[in-house]
C-alpha cells in the first residue's frame, strides 16, 4: 500500500506487514534541508531521509543523505523481512 502523507514524502507498506517513510522537504537529513522554501511546496532532491516500521511497532533508527541507490537498497531489504 502506498500512502502520501504530504508534500516531498511517501510511506510504502509491504506484505510483510513493514512499512518504509521517506521525506526529503525542509528540516529533513536531505539536500533540502535548509531550504525553507520546500516546507510547502514540491522539490526534488538528491539525497532522501527514511525510516521503518513494523504494525504499530516502534521506528528504526532514521537513516539521512542517502542516494536513490541506498534507498532502493533499503526497500528490497525491509521488503524481504520476515513477517
């Protein structure tokens, strides 16, 4: 399931019952970091900030400043999980 939680964010949860948050807007640990301006709007950003989740459970560690390639590394391998 996917889920938009607002702007410059996203929030995948797999069959697995995991879920991935990613965001990548102002204050976050991504090149957007200090740019005020992406507190409302839409940017990219080339760097993203992400966290995981199990059900109700309690977050991981937040992981910052990761590329495209560590994201998607991290979501095959929450997504490979356990239930």
């Amino acid at each position: 399931m996917f889920r938009n939680p607002g702007p410059n964010s996203f929030q995948i949860t797999f069959q697995n019952g995991w879920t991935v948050s990613t965001i990548w807007g102002f204050g976050t640990y991504s090149e957007n970091r200090n740019n005020r301006a992406a507190e409302r709007a839409t940017f990219n950003s080339a760097t993203v900030e992400f966290t995981a989740w199990k059900g109700e459970g309690k977050m991981e560690e937040t992981q910052g400043w990761k590329t495209p390639e560590e994201f998607l590394a991290f979501l095959n391998e929450v997504a490979s999980r356990k239930e």
